[in-house]
C-alpha cells in the first residue's frame, strides 16, 4: 500500500459514534423481531386453548368466529405494533448514523489551518467594531 492508500483508508473510517448508533439500531430491529415472534405465539397459544374449547363443547363455527375476531383484535395489532415501533426506532438510529458520518467526515475536512483562518476572519470584523466604537467615544469626548 502506497502512503496514499492508508491515508485514504483512514479518512474513510466511519466515525464510532455512527457505528455505536448502527449497532444499537440492530439491536433494536432483533428485540421488535423477537417481539413479533412472540406476539404470533401468544395468538397460537390463544387459539390452541379455543381448539381445546371445542373439544369440550364448542361448535366449530364458534372457535372459527372466536379465532376471526381475535385476528382483528389480538393478532393483527400486535404485529403492526412491533413493526411500526421498533423498526421505526431502528430506522431513526441508522438514519441518525448516516447523519453523523457525513458531519463527522465533513468536519475531519477541515484541517486545523481552515479552521483559524475562519477564526481569524471572524474575529478581525469584531476588532474593527470595538476599534470605531473607541474612536467615536475619543470624538465625542474631543468635542465636549
């Protein structure tokens, strides 16, 4: 690898910060996952004990009906749940992390010499104005 090459290797480096974002975006994305796969066994566990019903005399027109309402009821909103709320939570973190990098990369631009030039061009119109204040203050006390 040519000096070039590191240099460019090192300045395309994510920033940690953006990569602790990421990591906690994935886990986010594992829990609403997990919680999905137990909200679907908690609707199989609730059907089940419908089906057990029946056995015990129940019509299967009852347990079907009962089992159409709980979809709508049970199933269907536990499911949008987990998707909306934690995978909105993940995409709000990666997109944060994609925010971050591209500040951070921004601001790595910058070298240290910009930086006090922009310093430097901000602070000397400062100067200037204490300096005119200070030269009216001596006009009006020569004119007194």
């Amino acid at each position: 690898m040519s000096v070039e090459e590191k240099n460019l290797s090192k300045k395309s480096k994510t920033a940690k910060s953006s990569i602790v974002l990421y990591v906690v975006a994935i886990i986010v994305a594992i829990i609403g996952v997990a919680s999905l796969v137990t909200n679907v066994m908690v609707f199989r566990t609730t059907i089940a004990s419908y089906v057990a019903q029946e056995a015990q005399g129940a019509t299967a027109a009852q347990v079907s009906a009962a089992s159409k309402q709980l979809i709508s009821s049970q199933l269907l909103p536990a499911i949008f749940n987990s998707i909306g709320v934690y995978c909105g939570i993940a995409f709000v973190l990666v997109g944060a992390g994609i925010i971050n990098d591209k500040i951070s990369k921004g601001l790595k631009l910058l070298s240290k010499d910009e930086l006090v030039t922009e310093i430097a061009k901000v602070s000397i119109p400062e100067k200037n104005i204490e300096k005119t204040e200070k030269e009216e203050n001596i006009k009006e006390v020569e004119t007194v």
